[in-house]
C-alpha cells in the first residue's frame, strides 16, 4: 500500500512554518493514486493556515443555509473520490490557524482517520473568567490566544491576524451568544450575560480588563463566561456523499464553526477519541456548537467510548430533514422547501431514494405515505421539484404536509460514552432504525440526557423512532428529565413514535420525571434504578398507549 507522507510534501514537523501546502498537495497525490493508500502524519506539531488550504463551495445542513457568503468552505485536510484510505498521525498535532473545516470527505468510500490531534490556535471564542468582584466592579481574564483593546465603554475582540495584517476575525463585548461555565462543579448553562450590562468605564490592567458600572452588581467570582459569534460558517469536520468513514483514536480540542457534521451518507464510525479542550490553553469549549450531528446518514452509525466534554450545543444530534410541500403540481409531482434558514442549498434525495410524506400538524405514523423518487430537479438553493412513482392520496396538500428521505435513515449505537459540560442535550436521536443508546453516562446535562423530537414546524428535523432501547445508561444530577420523548405535534391523531424500551438504568439526583413521553405507541420503562424508593411521577406520558412500567 502506498504511503504519501506529507513530510516529503514539505509540511513542518516543528510547527514554525504554515505547512498547508504540503498537505493539501499530499492528500490530492493520495485520492488520485487509483488503489488503495495512506496518509501519514508523522510525529509533531503542524501549523495549518487558511491562505494555502483548499476550498469547496459547499452547503452543510444546520449552518448557514443558502447564504452565499459562506458557500466557499476552507479545508484543513481534503479528501475528495477517493476509495480505500487511512489517515494515519498518531503524536501528531495539527494547529488550524483562522476560519477552516479541519477535515472533509466528499464523494468517497471507506476512509479512515486515525490518531492525531486537532485544536485552532486562536478559535472565533472569548472565555472570560471573573477574577475578583467589588461592589460595582469586576476584573475579568481571557486566555491568551485572546486579541483585545477598550474602545470606551466597549471591548473590541480580534482574532489571530493573517499574512495581509488583518484579523480572522472581530467582535465586540459579549458577542452573540453567551453560556456560563463554573470550574468547581463543571456545570454549564445557558445564560444572560452580565458582564456588559450598565458598563461605567473599562480600564485594562495587568493583561486583564477592570469592568465598572452604573450600580451595584452580583458576585460571580471565579465563572467563565464563554462568548462567540452564532454564524456557523464552516462545518469543523465534514462528511458528504460517502460510505464507510470511520474516526478513531481522535483527541479533538477544539472545531470551529460546528463539530463533525455529516449529511446523504452511510455507515459511520466515530470510537475511542476525546472531544475536550486542551487544559493547557485556559478554554473549556471544544465544540463550537454540536460535537457530532448527522443530517440524513443511512446504513449503521456506531458511537462508542468517546469523552464528550465542552461543547456549546447538543454533544449527538442524529435526525433527517422534513422538508414542507410547497406546491402539489400533479399527482406524482411536488415541489418541496427547506424551511429552517440553516439548512439548504444541497440535494435531499437522489433517484431512487424512498420519500415518506407526514402530515405536519399531527406527524402521525397511521397517516404517512411513501414513495420512490424517480427525478428531483433543483429549482434555486431552497425548493425542488420531485416526480415519484405512484400517485399521492389526495390528503396530501400544500403547506400542510412534509417530506423525509427514509433512504437516508440509520440503525444507531451510541455505547460506553461520557457526557459532561453539555448546556443542551447529550443526545437528540429522531430515526427510525434499529437504535441502542447503552452504557453511557450522562453527567449533569442543561436539560435532556436523551430527546427524542420530531419536527416539521420549527427545526424541520425529522423523524420518527420506530426501535430504540436505552439501557444501562446513568443519568447524574439532571434537572430535566433523563429521557425526553417531545414531538412537535400540535393534533393528536396517533402515535408519532413506537417500541421505545427504557430499561436497567441508573438515575441518580435527577429530577422527577425521569421518562417523560408523548405520542407513543409501546412504551416500556423497567427494571431502572433506584429500585428502592422509587418516586411518584417516575414516568410521565401524555397521548401514549400500550405502556408498561416497573422499576
């Protein structure tokens, strides 16, 4: 098997020099090779700079959309028609300096990376750590990678500045959107931030910044106040088009932009790697939103002993897209919309692919209709016109039903993972595979453990369960039930989801219920602990049926 070490390509070892070139000049030599092949990465550090990077116009689900200012994605490391490939770095380090996609796979099959570790030098975040508090004032430091100056009353954040002299990125006070970290417990919530509210005067000191204001304030000695922007515009790894990607071994510090998003492809492995921020670097956050959000990925998905730690959103996010009947030209034609802003522009379906129409008020399993795309035709990044192979019911109206690609739909494992320092959920997972979620523990969640939805009136993020099985799992300290079944659903008219089995799982602190469910038929909850003293409104259930419950 071939070996194309990016070393021989001219990458620096050392890190003292941007080594993007050699690795996007390796990576092509390695995906049009013709046979099956390796990437090394030999050991040490290396700076990767967004200036020689390759690039790809590119829509990913759950970003930025249709929006053309974002279409071109930088990318750290492409591979692109390949077959049969390892990436291999064990004790490599890769530094991404700037706005990129750390890795991609696009159009390829049976791709494997493995081994080294990917953090960003200077990440488009400010963690500020309230170091003292007076009665009108706080003092608050940023970690070093942090560019800022005081502009009156005002913080001014740059990032990193490139060849040209210009920053990567800037900001100002408490960005976009704010989550509150504490170091002594490792919680992490969704919350207001104070920090630029009635602001009197800003006075640098030290390295540090000396907040004062108009009144009194609250003491918030010692939390992190982690801020950043809220365009998405690059996935931090990306997986499209393909079959047979497996990462493995990984030590993730940090992914800008979102975490590992992947869309229209099947069989995915992600096992054995550490999703965490580097201590060393004085941040906490490691996800920039989702560490791992499938969009319309088919065959086996398998999860397993990963650390999930720090993100700014849900640590799995596993769903489809529900995409709204715009328009009902005939009985075989319909032209479908993305509705949510952050998702649109790529193809849902291919010819071929098996479709399932869902009314959007009631989701209702009873109701659904399939059928076989024989053409989709992109009419602008947002609509498309699909032709299927048997007539629709006449039910089928404009704007009130939607459309998931069931072709695109996996049996999921989720096994022998950590959650901690999550603000969201642990796992949202809306697919109707054969689906386990086993052996996890999930440590003081911001709200859900596990949430299964389905939505075809806000996230769009389709669909329904039909298998899954939570078993052997701890749910530490969450104040929100352990196990969310909430579909979108505004009329009952059947079941939205089935066979949900909660069973043989530990809830320790949590708070009451620990299941709680709507619109299921076979729901059982069994066998959990605690065995003894087990609380009145355990499990909570609304338009459910043909449920059996047991501690």
């Amino acid at each position: 098997m071939p070996a194309f070490d990016v070393v021989d390509y001219g990458a620096d070892p050392t890190g003292q020099r941007d080594s993007a070139a050699a690795f996007a000049e390796a990576f092509r030599a390695a995906c049009g090779s013709g046979r099956r092949s390796e990437v090394l990465l030999p050991a040490g550090t290396y700076a990767l700079y967004p200036e020689h990077a390759q690039r790809r116009d590119l829509y990913v689900s759950n970003t930025v959309g249709a929006d053309p200012r974002h279409r071109t994605k930088t990318i750290a490391m492409l591979v692109e028609g390949a077959r049969d490939l390892v990436v291999r770095g064990p004790e490599a380090k890769l530094v991404l300096h700037g706005r990129q996609t750390a890795l991609a796979v696009i159009g390829s099959q049976n791709v494997r990376w493995s081994g080294f570790s990917v953090d960003y030098h200077a990440p488009s975040l400010v963690e500020a750590r309230v170091v003292a508090v007076g009665r009108d004032w706080r003092r608050i430091a940023v970690p070093a990678d942090v560019t800022w100056r005081v502009d009156g009353t005002h913080v001014v954040w740059e990032g990193e500045r490139g060849p040209d002299g210009e920053p990567y990125w800037t900001g100002r006070d408490g960005l976009d959107y704010t989550q509150v970290h504490d170091p002594r417990t490792g919680r992490v919530r969704r919350a207001d931030n104070p920090l630029f509210a009635g602001v009197r005067g800003i006075t640098p000191q030290d390295g540090q910044i000396v907040i004062e204001y108009d009144g009194p304030i609250a003491d918030d000695t010692g939390l992190v106040y982690q801020m950043r922007p809220t365009v998405r515009d690059h996935p931090g790894m990306f997986v499209v088009e393909s079959s047979g990607v497996t990462l493995e071994h990984l030590r993730v510090h940090y992914l800008h932009g979102f975490g590992i998003l992947s869309q229209l492809s099947r069989d995915l492995v992600v096992r054995d790697s550490r999703f965490q921020a580097d201590p060393a670097t004085g941040r906490h956050t490691a996800s920039y939103a989702d560490f791992v959000n499938l969009s319309g990925v088919g065959g086996q998905v398998r999860i397993e002993r990963c650390l999930f730690e720090g993100a700014h959103d849900d640590a799995i996010n596993i769903h489809g897209t529900y995409l709204v009947v715009a328009e009902r030209r005939d009985d075989r034609t319909v032209v479908l919309s993305y509705r949510h802003p952050e998702t649109a522009g790529f193809p849902a379906f291919h010819a071929g692919d098996e479709v399932e129409f869902v009314e959007r008020a009631s989701l209702a399993a009873d109701t659904a209709f399939q059928a076989r795309v024989v053409s989709v035709t992109a009419d602008d990044p947002v609509t498309m016109t699909v032709t299927l192979d048997r007539p629709l019911p006449d039910a089928v109206v404009a704007e009130g039903w939607a459309a998931e690609n069931v072709t695109y739909t996996a049996d999921v494992r989720i096994a022998g993972n950590v959650f901690a320092g999550i603000p969201t959920r642990g796992v949202l997972l809306t697919t109707r595979g054969r689906c386990v979620v086993e052996a996890n523990t999930f440590d003081d969640m911001g709200m859900a453990g596990l949430f299964v939805s389905g939505d075809a009136n806000e996230w769009y993020e389709s669909g329904p369960v039909r298998d899954l099985t939570v078993r052997d799992n701890a749910f530490l300290g969450l104040t929100a039930p352990a196990v969310l079944v909430e579909p979108t659903n505004t009329v009952t008219d059947g079941p939205v989801h089935r066979g949900i089995t909660v069973e043989r799982n530990r809830f320790v602190g949590c708070a009451t219920p620990f299941v709680s469910a709507k619109g299921v038929a076979g729901l059982t909850v069994v066998a959990n602990e605690p065995r003894v003293g087990w609380p009145a409104g355990a499990v909570h259930t609304v338009a459910c049926r043909d449920v059996v419950v047991s501690p």
